[in-house]
C-alpha cells in the first residue's frame, strides 16, 4: 500500500469523522450519513476515498452496504509515528527534568529567574 493515498483520505475532517465511527463498530452507510450529517452521495464518496486508500472494508448484509475499520493501515501509521512519538517523548522527559529542577521548594516561593 502506498503512504499517499492513506494521507489523502485522513486529510480531510469528514473523513476523519467516519474513521471515528467506525472506531467505535461497523456501520451501514445511512447510519454513517445521518451521523456526519452530510448527503448520501457525499457520504459515498467520502467512504469510497477510504476504501481505496484501505482504511475500511465494506459487506454486503441483504440490502445495506456496511462498513468496517481496517485496522492493519492504522497499524502501518502507528509504526511510522513511533520514532516521532519517542522524540515527543524524550522532549517532554527533558523539559520535565528542567522544571523539576528550577521547581522552588516552598509552593509559594516564586521560582527563581534564569
């Protein structure tokens, strides 16, 4: 799967906003119209766009087209943030180091001034 087209779909906000919820489970389309309170045609193609781009998966249930979260691109995005995320975290880690040391011991001593 190529990264662009998995950016592309989650750069928009309705997109987004179906992702959300089909986090929570798998919905038909109407239940996914009437929640993000866009056109049964926009809605559509919105959800064709994640399709293609592999984030969700659709099934046929008699009349009514259900869609699903795929989960293994949102695995492959986890892994590609995870070197940024220790980077966050190691920035953090330090900053947190650096107030605890300009912390003044008495609460309602200002700290001192670098």
């Amino acid at each position: 799967m190529s990264d662009a087209p998995l950016w592309t779909a989650l750069a928009d906000p309705h997109r987004r906003a179906i992702v959300a919820l089909l986090l929570e489970r798998p919905r038909p389309v109407g239940e996914i119209v009437e929640a993000c309170g866009l056109s049964q045609p926009s809605t559509s193609k919105h959800l064709r766009v994640l399709r293609e781009a592999g984030l969700v998966r659709v099934r046929q249930d008699a009349q009514r087209r259900v869609y699903a979260l795929d989960p293994a691109p949102i695995a492959e995005l986890d892994a590609w943030l995870a070197p940024y995320r220790e980077l966050w975290n190691r920035s953090l880690d330090k900053l947190g180091r650096r107030l605890d040391r300009t912390a003044p011991d008495d609460p309602e001593e200002p700290a001192p001034k670098d």
